[in-house]
C-alpha cells in the first residue's frame, strides 16, 4: 500500500514537473543579418538580445547570426518566410524583390535633406503605412533603425558626373538605385552585399556605395582608391519579424520584447553617426583610399543629374508619398528657420568686461 502510494507521488510529481520543464525551454528568436558586429545595426542587434534575455529573465533566448552567416540577402526573405529565423533588419533598398516598391522612396537620391526629416518620416504616418504594405505578406516591421548617408568610391575619383561614365557600380536590388547610376551614366551590378569585398577585389565591379561603417567593416577601402563623401542617398532598415510568430507569443513576452526594441532603436539611432565618422576617420588612417570632399559646384550638378529619377519612380512609389517627404522636409526647415530667427535669453546682467 505504502509502495503504490509512493509509486503514484512519483507518477504526479513527474507529471507536474513535465510541463514546468516544457515552460523552461526558451523561446528562440534567430536574428539573421548581413553586417559585421561592429556597425550600427550589428551592435544594436547584440543590444537587443541583452536586452531582451535580461528582461525576460531567459525567457527568450535571441541568437544573432551577423555577416550573412546564415543567410545572404535574398535568401533571408525566405527564410523569414519558411521560419528557419525570425526578425531581420534588412536595409530598406531590399523590400522591391518582395513586391513592396514604396520603400524604394528611401532610396531615391538626395530626398533626405536632414536626419530630423528622415525620423519624422520613418516614426510617422509614412512610415506607419509602409510597414501595413507588409503584413499580407505575413511580415510585422517592428522598427526603423539608421545607418546613414552614402558615400561613392571606385578606383578612379569621382568628382564630375562624368567620372561615371561605363563605370560598373554595385547596387543593391533597388531598381531607383539602378536608375540612380544609369542617371549618372554608369552600369549597375545588382549584388548580395556578402559578394562586394570579392567582386570589387577581382575588378567585377569598379565601384560601390555605401555608409562608412559598412565600407569599413567590409574592408572595402582596401580595394578602393578612391572615396567621395557626397552624401547623395541614404540607407537604413527595417526591423521585421514573422507574422505569425510575433503574434504567437505570449502577451507579457511580446510587450517586453516591444520595450526592448524600442531601446534598441533608440539606441541604434543614437551610435550611427557616430560609428560612421569613426569609420571616416579609420579609413582615412588607413591611406588605402584619397578622399575626396564634393565642392558645393559639384554637388549641384550631382543634384542636377539625380533629381529626374523622383519624377521617373513616382508611379512605382507613389507621387502622394514621395509628395509627403517633401512636405515633411519643408517642414523641418521651416523650423530651422523659425528657430534661427528666436533671439537667444539674454544673459544675465553682470559686470562689464574690463578692457
Ligand atoms: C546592409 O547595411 O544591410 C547592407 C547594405 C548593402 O547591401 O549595401
């Protein structure tokens, strides 16, 4: 009697424990990325996962993958898709392929003016409404993280539109990004950022663009004579999750991880500018590559040559939202203005100052 008692403790007791056990397997969040560690978006994916380990108390386990270990661009939508990872932060040139041609609006050139134009843009009805575009494709963006304004090089100096010409620039698979060098009369080679470093090496392609820090972290200046800091576009990213994942987790989870983003995002925003002009500042040390600064005369004929390709993309993006940005960009300076013109306080009286 005293036996089949026990037995039958023993029988509960495994019972209950059984699924405390299944309770304790985390959760696993597999983050695939294209990046090194050490960018903007490497060091706010490693934030994230603290942050969100720490406030769920292991809970979630969040395994970063970065430099397209796991995946290489095209392949991660996929991925995404199937479950084989569950967020990405995708630079926002890559949602064409998916059929999401309005995100092709950050790509068109110069249509940034400033960084505060940018975040209204990203954190408000605009960037509400390009996100909806993705969930009935089973895909939640969750966050606009930054990287920065682009920078051209190659291996001959780029000053005058002309220095493009035939020149074989890589781009990402954009087609405004495509247009962009046709625009300049160079031939783009669209290709997965993990290929750059070797095609640019073997002299597959003459020249590329990108923001310092990925140049850097890619080792690109190695193989790039020279480097133009014309600030002609931008590149940033789209946190996303699946769909069907993020809405399958537990409520209390979810508002943690949301909370953990956020600081993530604040966070990313917060070191890009910086990690890009250290990465200036390293490639400059490095004197691989001449830098070359674009006279205001040139940039404006840059601006010349690139403008058209927002009136060739209105279709594609959409007139009323590339319409919005500029509104938004008005916006801004008008404020700056506003701003320049308000007197400062007056200091306090005190002494004169003495002669
Ligand atoms: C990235 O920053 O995620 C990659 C950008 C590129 O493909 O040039």
């Amino acid at each position: 009697m005293k036996l089949h008692a026990f037995i039958l403790a023993l029988g509960l007791a495994a019972a209950l424990s059984a699924p405390m056990a299944l309770a304790q397997q985390p959760i696993v969040i597999k983050f695939s990325h294209v990046v090194a560690p050490n960018t903007p978006k490497g060091k706010a994916a490693d934030y994230f996962k603290q942050l969100a380990e720490e406030r769920t108390r292991g809970a979630v386990k969040v395994e970063v993958y970065p430099n397209s270990q796991l995946y290489k661009d095209h392949e991660e939508m996929e991925a995404l898709n199937v479950g084989a990872v569950q967020m990405l932060a995708p630079s926002l040139a890559k949602f064409g392929p998916l059929g999401v041609r309005a995100f092709e609006l950050f790509d068109l050139p110069y249509i940034f003016p400033n960084k505060e134009t940018l975040y209204r843009v990203m954190d408000g009805e605009i960037g509400t409404r390009l996100f909806s575009m993705l969930e009935p494709r089973g895909i939640l963006g969750l966050a606009y993280w930054d990287n920065g304004f682009k920078q051209m090089s190659a291996n001959k100096p780029l000053r005058s539109v002309a220095d493009f010409k035939n020149l074989k620039m890589r781009v990402q698979s954009s087609k405004v990004l495509e247009a962009q060098m046709k625009a300049l009369g160079a031939r783009p080679q669209v290709m997965a950022f993990s290929d750059v470093y070797s095609k640019l090496r073997q002299g597959v392609v003459d020249g590329t663009e990108n923001p310092m820090s990925n140049l850097y972290t890619q080792k690109m200046h190695e193989v790039q004579k020279h480097l133009t800091l014309s600030d002609h576009g931008y590149l940033g990213y789209a946190v996303i999750v699946n769909k069907h994942f993020w809405d399958g987790l537990p409520a209390d989870i979810r508002v943690t991880l949301n909370k953990a983003m956020a600081d993530a995002t604040q966070y990313e925003r917060d070191i890009a500018q910086k990690e890009n002009e250290e990465s200036l500042a390293a490639v400059r040390r490095a004197g691989t590559t001449q830098i070359h600064v674009l006279p205001y005369k040139d940039r404006i004929l840059w601006h010349q040559a690139l403008l058209p390709v927002h009136k060739e993309f209105e279709d594609k993006i959409g007139r009323d939202l590339i319409q919005a940005v500029y509104k938004v960009a008005a916006q801004v300076e008008k404020e700056k203005v506003g701003a320049a013109k308000t007197p400062a306080p007056k200091d306090k009286p005190g002494p004169s100052p003495s002669r």
